[in-house]
C-alpha cells in the first residue's frame, strides 16, 4: 500500500500532533477523576483540568480530521495538494496556537489574578465560557488557520474540476464547522440569548458539522477496507447528511429546555435527538452486505476500528443520547453525572475511534507499508473499548445515584458526591488508568508502524 500523491503525506504532521494531544487529555482526565476524591491531589485546580480535558479532546480531533481530509481531498480530487507550504504553514501555526493557549491555561490556574489584563473584551488567557475557553485572540488565529485550510482544500478541487460525493460532502462539513463557530465570537448582555448562540457552537458542532465530517470519512474507509462500490456507501452518506441537517439542527432544541425559551422546544428537541447515527449503522451493514463474496480485507485493524466507529457512534450518540434527552427524563437528570456518560461513549464511539481508523488506514501507506503487524492496535482498542465501557457504566450508575439522591430526596450536592458516591469515582479512576494504558498501547504503535520488520505470512499447507 503506498499513497497515490506525495503531499498526501502532509496528513502525518496533524496525526503526530493529535496523538501527542489525545495522550495529554486523558492524563488530565485521570487527574480529573482522581480530585473527585481528592480535591487538592494537584497543583492546578479541578475547573484548569477540566477545561484543559475537554479542550484538549476537542483540538485533537480537530487536528486529526484536518489531517485525514488533507489525504482525502488529494486522493479523491486525482491531483496534489494545492499548496504543500501553506498546509505546513497552517501545521505549526495551529501547533504555536494551541501550545499558548495551554500554557496560558496553566498560568492562570497557577496565578487566577493573570486573566485580568483583558484583550478584544476578554480575559487575555481564558474567555471565561464554558468549552470555548480560548480567549478572543486564540479564536481569531483558529479561524485564520481553519481558513487557510479550507481554502488550501477547495483550491485542490478547483485544480482537476473533479467533484465526488465524499469530497464534497467532506469539505461541506468542514465549511459548516467553520460557520458554527463564529457564534461563540460574540457577547449578549441577555444570558437566554447568549446561551442560545453559544449552544451552536457546542451542539451544531458534534452533532450537526462532525456527524457530516464522520459520514463522508466512514464512507471513504469503508471503501478502503472492504471494496464496497462507491455508489452504496455514497447512498447512505447522503440520507446521513439529511438526517444532520434536518435532526440535527433541531435537536439543538434538547439543550434549550430550561434556559428560559419557549416551551415548543421541549417537543422538537425531544422527537429530533437521537437519529442522526442510524445511515451511519445501516452503511456499514450494507458495506458488508454487497462485498460478501467479493471482500478481500487486507487492513483488518483498519476495519476493526472502523466498524466499531459505527456500532459505538450508535450505543453513544444514539442511545445513551435518547434515554435522558426527552424533556420528562431530562427535568430530572440535567447537568448530572448521566449528561457526563453521554458525553465520554458519544465521543469516543463517534469521534475518537473515527480519528483512530483513519490513522489505521492511511498512515501504512503514507509510510510505504504493504502490511504491518497489528496486534497492537488490537490490543489498544479491547484495552480502550473495555475500559471506556466500565467507565461509562460507572458514570451512569453515579449519575442515577445523584438524580434519586439529589432531585428526589434532596440531599446537597457535595453529600452525594463524598458519601454515596464515592465508589464509583474509586472504580472510574481505575478503569481511566486502563484506559490509559490502551492509549500508550497506541501511541508506541503510531510511531512504530512501518519502522519494523513486517509480519511473515504462514505458508499455506501442502495438498496430501
């Protein structure tokens, strides 16, 4: 397996730096989970890690789809990137963005008084709102590098004139990404509107732009791994995209419920949550069903996270969404520890195994690799997936706890979460080390693959 063009291999420099950026977030993840039992375990207080968790996850993924689309846009459009220097450019500044605004992070847990010099009408080092805490500057350098990017991208097409599907609704959701951002760019002195631009941002992010991103790179990977004619998984990429568009943006209305909008949004957002990830289910099933007699899989680790990508973007996103989003659950179990277990599957079966799976399929042939050793990635994943799942089933029995214990009989808050919770943040913490180690398993993988003696095929047995 070697890649068609040679600025494909640009995508390498954004895999590197996801990887090295997914290995800081669930660090500080586990540092996170360990000052729910002991609130002073670190120098830098619980809401630094936490936003630094969060913002780290957010930035990784985005990293590693600006990567994977650099390789996609070359290889569908039959040319070489338009711009190898610009993409590069964009590469480090992104790196020199994100390295301030971690750095800047750090200094203001350490120091809280250094956020008070404002510049652009906001903290010089943290925005102060929740999961777009970057402050304005930072916002302004990200839009500028994503329009570098986007620019770089449409530029490759426009070269051969050469339209797919894939591509198209690639770079489609990436536009959309970059829309959805400029809501969070702006202040109202009325809290209802500010929370109902800044849930824009947050939810037409990874439940509206992301779930496009993630349709069009299912359907190239599955092509990949399986053979599957382009035609079948276009199809289901396309009822994705609309189902996006149309559920999508309405079940925005799941967050507006008790924000103090009208009532009407407890309906839409209760019937339109949860069904975005269904074409992405149904298109790996019929990948698989129109290849039976012809698949040849030559990648399975590939294809291993690939399908689990799917069936986890499912259980999480889709299922784990529904059973608290109907506004008579969700009066009861909003902004507890089920929101928290929601969040941990969604994003790992929708976007981290996304990330991961397209590292898996492209990188053997940005590195000239016919077939490489894969018992790695396997391990990785079954350490990963196990733990994500002990986590989250952690997490929800904490939050079913904090619901009855807190909104039924109620207790305080901090009562719930010393006393009766306390068992589950013991047990969390030790399946994150599991998780932890899952992730090592990877890293070590990512940057040995293709640097090792590739596997030795069995020799088939003689006839008697």
């Amino acid at each position: 397996m070697t890649i068609k063009y040679e600025s494909q291999k640009i995508a390498q420099n954004f895999y590197t730096f996801a990887v090295l950026l997914f290995l800081v977030q669930v660090v500080v993840g586990i540092i996170a989970a360990l000052q729910f039992m002991w609130p002073d375990f670190f120098i830098l207080n619980f809401n630094i890690i936490r936003s630094l968790h969060i913002n780290a996850m957010v930035v990784w993924l985005l990293v590693g789809m600006m990567g994977a689309t650099y390789y996609v846009v070359s290889e569908e459009s039959d040319t070489e990137l338009w711009s190898v220097p610009m993409a590069n450019f964009q590469f480090w500044a992104t790196v020199l963005t994100v390295t301030l605004v971690v750095l800047g992070y750090i200094w203001m847990g350490i120091n809280p008084q250094a956020n008070s010099t404002t510049l652009f009408s906001t903290g010089i080092l943290n925005e102060g709102r929740e999961y777009i805490e970057a402050p304005r500057w930072a916002d302004i350098l990200i839009v500028v590098s994503v329009l570098l990017f986007l620019f770089n991208n449409f530029m490759t097409v426009l070269k051969t004139k050469k339209w797919t599907g894939i591509q198209g609704t690639l770079l489609g959701g990436l536009t959309v990404l970059a829309l959805m951002y400029l809501p969070g760019m702006f202040y109202t002195k009325n809290m209802v509107k500010d929370q109902f631009w800044w849930w824009w941002v947050v939810h037409l992010w990874v439940e509206g732009a992301w779930e496009i991103i993630a349709g069009a790179l299912l359907a190239f990977m599955l092509m990949k791994t399986t053979g599957v004619k382009r035609e079948v998984v276009e199809k289901w990429m396309y009822v994705e995209v609309g189902l996006v568009m149309f559920t999508g943006i309405l079940g925005t209305g799941h967050h507006y419920y008790w924000i103090g909008t009208p009532s009407y949004w407890l309906w839409v957002g209760g019937i339109f949550s949860s069904l975005e990830p269904v074409p992405l289910l149904v298109m790996v099933w019929d990948a698989f069903r129109t290849t039976r007699e012809t698949r040849v899989v030559t990648n399975k680790a590939g294809l291993y996270y690939t399908v689990a990508h799917a069936i986890f973007n499912f259980v999480g996103a889709g299922l784990w969404g529904v059973i608290h989003t109907l506004p008579q659950v969700n009066k009861w179990t909003h902004g507890t520890q089920i929101t928290t277990a929601h969040g941990h599957l969604a994003f790992y079966g929708a976007y981290v195994l996304l990330v991961l799976a397209m590292i898996y399929i492209t990188l053997p042939a940005i590195r000239g690799v016919k077939e490489f050793n894969a018992s790695r990635a396997f391990q990785s994943f079954w350490w990963m997936t196990i733990s994500m799942i002990f986590i989250v089933l952690t997490i929800t029995g904490a939050g079913m706890v904090q619901t009855y214990m807190e909104r039924l009989m109620g207790l305080d808050y901090v009562a719930v979460k010393a006393n009766y919770n306390l068992w589950f943040w013991i047990l969390r913490a030790i399946f994150g080390v599991g998780f932890l180690y899952g992730v090592v398993i990877f890293v070590i993988d990512y940057f040995k693959l293709g640097k090792e003696p590739a596997p030795i095929a069995a020799p088939a047995p003689e006839k008697a």
